[in-house]
C-alpha cells in the first residue's frame, strides 16, 4: 500500500512539472503540437489550454488530424540523426632532441705560408671583423725586397738584349737560333721576378676569409715559423650547431629538415635552423650519426663551442586519421561506426597515435575517405539506419532545429561544423527534456528531422 502511495505521489510531482514547463516555456507546447507525437484529442486540446499562444493555424490542423493517421506517420523511418566526419590520412610526429655544440660557419687557423721571420707590423686587434684579403701580420722583408728590385733589373737587361739582336736579326747579322736563345733568357729572367714577389708576398700573412680574429697570439718581434699559429678566423653571422642523431631516426632525416636550438646560455630564445649536413656513416662505438644544423646569428650574439638543445620534429610513416571521440571501446578492442548505404556498421581499429584533435590508426575495414559517426554514437546499433545531421568537414547537409529553439539552422551549402554540431545536440536536450515532463509511459518525442523523414 505504502509502495502504491509512493508511486502515486510521484506521478502527480511529474504530471505538475510538465503543466508548469508546458506554461511557462509555449515554444515546447508548440513543438509538441507540431510534431507527430501520437497524442489523444484530449491531451491536445490540454495542451492547448495550457499554452494558447502556441495554437497557430498550423498546429490546430495537426490537432485535427485523425489519431490514427498520426499514429502511422511516427512509424514510417527509425534513422538515427548522427554527425559524420571523414576519415584522411595522416604522419605520425617524432620529437627528438639532443645536445649539440656550436661550431662557426667557416673557421680557419692561420700560418705563415713556408716562411720565417720576425714579426715586423701586428695589422689587427683581438676579436676585430676583418675582410678577406686583409693583412693580419707584416713580417720584416727588407732582403725580399732587394730580390724583386734584382729580378725586375736582371729583367729590364734581357728586354733591351732581345730588342737589340732581333735589329741584328733582320739585318742578318745573327742567326734565327742566336735570338731565340736571347728570348729564352728574357723569360726566365720574367719568371725569376715572379718568384722574388711571391717571396715577398708571403711577408704579408692574410686572411684567408671575412670574418672574426681569434686572440693574435704573436706580438712585434716575435720570430714565427711555418708552424707558428698567428690567428683564428671565425665566420659567425651563421653558425653551425653540431649533434648526433641515434640509429633509431636516421632514415627519417634528410637535408633542409627544419630544427630549433636553445642555447644553454640563453634559454629564453629559440633559433630556427636547418639540417645541413648528414655524415655517410655512423660511429660503431656510440651508434650515433654525426649532424650538423645551421642557424643565423647575423645579431653575433652566439660564439663557436656554446651547447645547444637541439630539437627536430621527424614525420614518420602515413596511417589512417580520424577524429578522436568517433572510437567506441568495446570488450574486443576499438571500434569506430562506419556509415554504409545509410547504415552504421561495426569497424575494429588498432590505435598507432593520439594527438589533440586527430589519432592514428590502422584497419583493415576503413579506409580514407569513409564516412565514420563522430556524434550520437550512445543510438547507433549494428545494421541501424542513420541520417547526416553534420559532417566532420566545410559543407554540412541541411540539419534544421526544433521549433522555438535558439539554436540557429545551418545553411544546407555551406554550414560550418561547429553549428552543425551545436544543432545536433540541442535538438537532443529539447528532446530530452521533453521526455522527462511528459506523464510516464508516453514515447520520447523524435526530432523533426526524423518527422520529415517519415
């Protein structure tokens, strides 16, 4: 009895509930009315009374339609309003990172070139730029000197003795072979002031390219041999950064393959670089392979020997991508919902990767450019038809809201994703809504797009 009396009390709570929400919200009254409900002429007309603002022309025409008529126009079609997305290809991303050291663009130690000397003239300073070509050191070369100014005067000698016996020549005073031999003499004595001012040249130590000198470590006076290093000459305004890159991800790399360093120095900043060297074979000892990344440091705020955090963003092979809330798990493993001829079938998947808004996976059921359901996946059974509401892409088919609602209805050419899902799952809660005031035992209300369907 005290069972009876509870369930009587419950339905009178429901029944009050829905004659307040029936009063106070017309537009569910008005989508009760319109839609195909089978409902009594009493419980209509009840309706009606609840809320009279929403018994226009139209809903007093279904009012008046025949019970049975209505009756049968609920029954005609059980789709299930779903939202699809498509299934696409996509990489898989490896991050690897490494400790790298600098190293300049170009860096060259330079000394005397077969020569040796005393320090006569220092041409720069410590750390100062410096072009190509410019002198870096000036040893003495007084006797270089004297040796151009001899083979320049030997040279003069041999030029006038060649004029001279070619006059001989043509008056025939000396033979053919006479002159030729005084010619031979003019060009040795040429080649010997070559020499005399190559010799010279090499007093001036240069350097070699554009870029910044090191510490000069020789100062006037100093006496320097061949294997005395003058300087170091850097090209800085791009740096190399160089690492090792484990067995694992060779084959992913290739030239031009974009990286980021960190400087330990200077954490806050990160320089964009490129792969521009990969050696041809790996170190047996570490099973690394040697790499070098090259970054701009046109600002000259990095120096050769600083450590970096290298870091690389690999793409790895291609698999099947689809969005990530489409996988269903089930006892056997996941799943996704295939959509086939406008109905759901049952599609088992291995998960390669997960990102944010895509994940890897591979099947032998699916393949790109399937249709799978992304939303109302909870109504979807096996074999069951399905209607489009939305799809995981730029166009959506027609998707229209409930009466009343404030939910706007997407355009049937171009609706982004985003209303089409916002549609979908207002039109749910109305539905739901309307289910929880109704009295029990009376159907949930279907969705107006099911309606046109039937």
């Amino acid at each position: 009895m005290a069972f009876l009396k509870q369930l009587f009390v419950t339905l009178l709570v429901l029944l009050g509930a829905s004659v307040a929400y029936l009063t106070f919200d017309p537009s569910a009254a008005r989508w009760i009315l319109e839609s195909d409900i089978p409902l009594t002429p009493a419980v209509r007309s009840a309706v009606v009374w609840l809320a009279p603002e929403a018994a226009s022309p139209e809903t007093k025409k279904v009012a008046e339609r025949p019970g049975r008529e209505r009756a049968g126009a609920g029954r005609g079609s059980n789709a299930t309003p779903v939202v699809a997305g498509e299934v696409t290809t996509g990489s898989t991303r490896t991050r690897m990172r490494a400790i790298g050291t600098g190293d300049a663009a170009r860096s060259i130690v330079v000394y005397p070139d077969n020569t040796t000397g005393i320090v006569a003239e220092i041409g720069v300073g410590s750390g100062e730029k410096v072009e190509e070509d410019d002198v870096l050191v000036r040893l003495e070369r007084a006797s270089e000197e004297i040796a151009v100014e001899r083979a320049r005067i030997a040279l003069d000698a041999a030029e006038d003795k060649v004029t001279r016996f070619e006059r001989l020549r043509k008056s025939n005073t000396l033979s053919a072979v006479e002159v030729d031999t005084i010619i031979r003499e003019r060009d040795n004595a040429r080649l010997d002031l070559r020499t005399a001012e190559i010799a010279l040249g090499k007093r001036d130590i240069r350097a070699p390219i554009a870029g910044r000198v090191g510490i000069v470590s020789v100062d006037k006076g100093d006496l320097v041999g061949s294997q005395t290093v003058i300087a170091t000459v850097d090209e800085r305004e791009r740096l190399k950064v160089i690492f090792y890159t484990p067995e694992s991800f060779v084959q992913e790399l290739t030239i031009g393959t974009p990286v980021q360093a960190v400087s330990t120095a200077r954490p806050g900043k990160t320089y964009e670089g490129h792969i521009s060297a990969i050696d041809s074979r790996l170190d047996e000892t570490s099973r690394t392979l040697r790499t070098e990344a090259t970054i701009d440091n046109s600002d000259d705020a990095l120096r050769p020997g600083m450590s970096f955090t290298v870091t690389l963003s690999l793409e790895g092979e291609k698999y099947l991508s689809l969005d990530p809330i489409a996988v269903v798990w089930e006892r056997t493993g996941p799943i996704v919902w295939k959509i086939i001829d406008g109905k759901a079938q049952k599609a088992p998947i291995r998960i390669v990767e997960r990102n944010v808004d895509r994940v890897l996976v591979i099947s032998d059921a699916i393949e790109a450019g399937d249709l799978v359901v992304v939303e109302g996946l909870q109504s979807v059974r096996a074999g069951g038809a399905v209607e489009i509401q939305g799809s995981d892409g730029p166009e959506l088919s027609g998707a229209p809201t409930l009466p009343g609602s404030a939910v706007p209805t997407p355009s049937a050419e171009n609706a982004p994703r985003a209303r089409g899902r916002r549609s979908f799952l207002a039109s749910e809660a109305v539905r739901s809504a309307a289910a929880a005031a109704l009295p029990t035992g009376t159907p949930p209300p279907a969705s107006k797009a099911e309606s046109s369907a039937r």
